[in-house]
C-alpha cells in the first residue's frame, strides 16, 4: 500500500516539473510576443502618421493649385523608410 503511494508520488513530481515548466515557457513567450507585437504596431503608426494627417487635411480644405516648390517638399523622402 505505501509502495504504490510512494511510486505515484515519484510519478508525479517529473510531470508536475513538466506543467510547470510549460507554464514558464508560455508566460515568457506570451510577453515577447506583445513586446514584438508593440514594437510594430508602433513603426506602422509612425509610418503612416504623417499620411494620415495630410488625408484629413485635404478633406477639411477645398483642392488648391500647387507652387512647383511644394510639389518639390511633397515629393522629398522624410524620415527613414522601414
């Protein structure tokens, strides 16, 4: 009778071991995920904030002939492209 206890009990320490381990591997693959997952919703942002304000400024103001200057600015790269 003790025998059988002490051999579920040396059974169940390795997989309790396991679970935990699983668990610890979860958790930190789940906060490099986010912390992944932040970094790129954060360039896609950066990116395209810019394009985004322009938008709402031509909806708010009516079409206007541009100078040859401001095509120029228009059409210089700003910023690094990723």
């Amino acid at each position: 009778m003790t025998g059988e206890i002490i051999t579920e009990i040396i059974i169940a320490i390795p997989l309790l071991l396991v679970i935990a381990a699983q668990c610890y591997l979860i958790h930190d693959l789940s906060e490099k995920w986010d912390a992944k997952e932040k970094d790129l919703l954060n360039r896609i942002l950066a990116k395209n904030y810019e394009t985004f304000v322009q938008g709402e400024a031509v909806m708010r103001e009516p079409p206007k002939p541009l100078t040859p200057e401001e095509i120029y600015e228009q059409q210089i790269e700003r910023g690094i492209p990723v």
